[in-house]
C-alpha cells in the first residue's frame, strides 16, 4: 500500500509519520530538541541539530513503511517564523532566531517610522512586533553582521532551510511569508514597496509558493530513496485547520506551550491587527491567530517548582485544582511569563499573582493559574464575536493541554462554550500529509481530503452553568488588572 509522510516540527520537538490512501495516520516517531537562550531575551534554534533529528526521525518512519508500502510524496509543516541566512549552499551561517526573540526591538521601532504601522497593515494585514514578525530579525542580521549578510544567498524560514536539505531548492510557502511582515497577504507576493523602504535586498528572499506545489524530487544522500516528489507543505496551525476540516467562519482551539484560537475567513478585511493573520493553505481563505504565548508554559512551570519535587505525578494537575473553590479563593492570575501577544502585544509583561493572603493554598495558586488563562482566552474569544461576528456553540479544542479535563471544564464555563476535545492529535503531521495527498492525487481537492477524515470528539465538555455568573464578575475584575499593571511592567523591566 502507498504511503506519504508528513514531517511536524514544533517549538519543542519534531514529529514524522506515515498517512495511507484511506486516510490513515501512523508510524508516528518523535524527538524533542531545545531552544538556546545565549542572551537575555535572545531565542535561537541550533538549525543543524534539528536536521539532524528531523533526518533521522525520517529515516525510521521509511523503514517502517518499506516494510509493508511504499512511499509516495513527502510534505512539510514547521512552527512559523524563524529568520535562517543561508549560503549558496543552503548551509546557515547563523543560528536560527526564533519568533519569540527580542532583540530587534530598535529595528522594529524604526520600521514602524520609516513605513508607518498604517502602511504595514495595509498591506500585510498585521501589526509588527520584534521577532514575531521576521522582517524585524532580518534587519537585525543585516545591522550587527553585514560581512555575513552580504554573504547571505536566501535568508528564509526553518521550512526554508529544511526544504532545501531535501531538495537543494529555496522556497518558502504563502502560510509562512504571510507572518514575515513584508507579504501583501491579498495580492500574494513580496511587498517591494516594504522591502525598498527598509532596504531588504528582495534578491535574498526565497520564491513564495503554494503549499501544495511539488517543489522538486528528493534530493538528500543521507535518505536512501530517490524520485520521491517533496511538497513545500505549510505552517504548523495552517496544517491543523486543514486537518480539522475547519470552514470559513469555523473557529478551533490548540492548547500546548502556547494557546490559541483560529479563525478561518474568506473576507480579508474583517482581520484585527490584534491577532496573527496569514494566508490559508486554500487560496483565498485566510487565517487569524489569537496567540496567547504561555498558558501551558505556566501550568508546566508551577508543577516543576512547587509540586514535581514532591513526586507528584502530572495528574496532580486535574486533581488539586478541584480542592480550590470557584474563582480560587480571590487569587487571580495574569499568564504573561515572558511578555504576551494576543490581545495586549506587551513584551514587557509578566506573569502576575494577584490576592494572595495568609490562608492562599498551592490549589489556589494553581486554579488561578487556569482561570486566568481562560479569562485570557476569553479576551480574545470576545473579540472573534464582535470583531468577525462568528456564532459558534462547539469549540474544536486540540493539543496536549487540551487533555487537562479541569481546565477544559474552567475554559468551557469562562467561554460559555460546549468544547470538543478531538480524537485527531496529529495534526500537524495529518495536515502535511493531506497535502503531499492531495498534491499526487490521492484527492481532488484539500477540501475532499480534509473531510475523509475521522475526527471523533472524545469528549464534550459543557459549561458549569452554576458558575457562570461567578465567572463573569470575576471576568471583569481580570479585564482590569493589565491596565493596572501596565506600567509597573515597563518600569521593571527598566531597571
């Protein structure tokens, strides 16, 4: 039976599994890599250590498929963005400068001067932030190493960089130049009137192309198979919403490091700047991310400094927030750990306990923890209603933390939302592969191949209805407290 693989590379690890004509999704292997910090508020990926994961993950899964199949196509989905310079070669000359970096704050601020934060979102339909938007790190690069920027063939993504390792072409698809701020996200090209004005040599951009476009046969002497067509493949999130069949006006959650809400639309003029817009993976449908930086990131930081060294197991997690009341005895929290995106775009943010007294329980702490990032997702959650005009009663709710039944239940009640925890986990990887799928045949259209499918909800988690007039006045303190602390934030981070 014929196969395609789909490569997954997150913020933390690296998936690669083998999809089926029918649909199926397996020999699924995975390998976690880490994030380098080498300066305060620097974030870097080391791009040679993960080929070298990504390679040998990949080798497994084909030896698994040659077993009872062959291979097919194989097809791409990365985290997005990370600025890589790369030689002729396609060697990097520096290490990768992740999304969440803050170095390039001055070149932010003056790109904002030069093209004008109106002009910026006219035309790339989002806001510009260092780091989260790659123009940013990119002239960062140029600013403090112009021998090697100069020595710079094509400057891309990690999809970029990967791409090129299996295939020695340089590209980079629509759903990730879309987060460069320097794409025209409706005429679908690079922005020459951006790069011109801040003096990005357009000479180093890589061809944007579509995600489902075979850029080129297998081309790797370290992978023994040839003539096997490589599709570009898409951003992380972009796979997902096409694995999860989501349609224009269909709104889904993903719960890891991170949480976020997307929303799908067929009408580019409805998107805020205070979210992450892109390009979709079908033309002509785009995507808005309310990207919270941290919720998971916070639970997974209070169990290892207060409760992992008591030998407790991760299920403590579900249980003793159960033993702390409604609204965590007057505890709340504000999930900002390293600065935060979605809705207030402040790096200088931090997380904030706030109501702690004498008879506050590490229950309390953690409750908190979960209602303050649901309130956190609420925010954005009530932008998508007002802004987009959604109606939705079911959320699509997917990702590792999606797996925590009390916050589920915390966030269904907060949302006044029915959530459907799915049975797809891979999506990542299940969206690479339906679109190396669909790219050779498998499928007429991505639409055909997303609704073949399965994707059982495992459970539904309905609002507690008792306590949602709880909720709702303690949603109205938390609406409070950035502005409170807005510019305490500034000054510490001052000093």
């Amino acid at each position: 039976m014929s196969h395609v693989i789909g490569i997954d590379i997150g913020t933390s690890g690296i998936k690669v599994g083998g999809m089926n004509k029918d649909g199926e999704l397996g020999f699924i292997e995975y390998e976690p890599y880490p994030l380098h910090h080498p300066k305060k508020g620097w974030v870097e990926i080391d791009l040679e250590g993960i080929w070298g994961r990504t390679k040998e993950l990949l080798l497994k899964v084909i030896k698994r498929i040659q077993k009872i199949g062959s291979i097919e196509a194989i097809s791409l989905s990365t985290f997005c963005n990370s600025s890589v310079f790369l030689d002729k070669d396609g060697e990097p000359l520096y290490p990768g400068i992740m999304y969440l970096d803050q170095r390039s704050k001055k070149e932010s601020e003056w790109i904002k001067e030069i093209v004008t934060e109106e002009k910026i979102y006219e035309i790339t339909k989002n806001r510009l932030e260092q780091g989260m938007y790659s123009i940013t790190s990119h002239l960062w690069f140029k600013n403090h190493h112009p021998t090697m920027y100069e020595q710079t063939y094509k400057w891309g993504n990690l999809s970029t960089y990967i791409l090129n390792k299996l295939t020695d072409c340089f590209v980079m698809d629509w759903t990730q130049s879309s987060l460069s701020g320097m794409y025209d996200v409706e005429q679908y090209e690079w922005s020459e009137e951006i790069c011109e004005e801040v003096g990005v040599d357009m000479a180093k951009l890589p061809e944007v192309v579509d995600p489902c476009s075979v850029i080129g046969d297998l081309n790797c002497s370290d992978i023994p198979l040839s003539g096997i067509p490589v599709v570009a493949g898409g951003a992380d999130t972009a796979c997902s919403t096409l694995a999860l069949g989501v349609q224009p006006g269909g709104v889904f959650e993903s719960v890891g490091t991170s949480n976020v809400l997307t929303a799908c639309t067929e009408d580019p003029s409805l998107l805020d700047k205070r979210f992450l817009n892109r390009c979709h993976i079908i033309k002509n449908q785009w995507l808005s991310h309310g990207a919270m930086s941290f919720p998971g990131a916070a639970i997974q930081w209070f169990y290892k400094e207060f409760l992992k060294e008591e030998n407790e197991s991760k299920e403590i997690l579900e249980s003793l927030p159960k033993t702390s009341p409604t609204g965590s005895n007057g505890v709340f929290f504000l999930p900002y750990m390293q600065g935060e995106r979605s809705p207030i775009w402040d790096p200088n943010a931090r997380g904030t306990f706030v109501g702690i007294s004498l008879n506050t329980t590490k229950a309390d702490m953690l409750r908190a923890i979960l209602e303050g990032c649901s309130f956190g997702l609420r925010q954005i959650h009530d932008i998508f209603i007002e802004t987009y005009k959604f109606e939705f009663e079911n959320l699509q709710s997917i990702g590792g933390g999606s797996k925590n039944q009390t916050w589920a239940q915390i966030k269904s009640t907060i949302l006044n939302k029915n959530i459907e925890i799915k049975s797809v986990s891979e999506t990542g990887v299940y969206g690479a592969c339906l679109i190396a799928g669909t790219s050779i045949g498998y499928y007429k259209s991505l639409e055909e191949a997303s609704s073949l499918i399965e994707n059982r909800t495992t459970q539904l988690i309905k609002p507690n209805l008792d306590e949602l007039n709880t909720y709702n006045d303690h949603y109205k303190v938390f609406n409070e407290l950035y502005p409170s602390l807005k510019q305490f934030f500034a000054k510490s981070m001052e000093l």
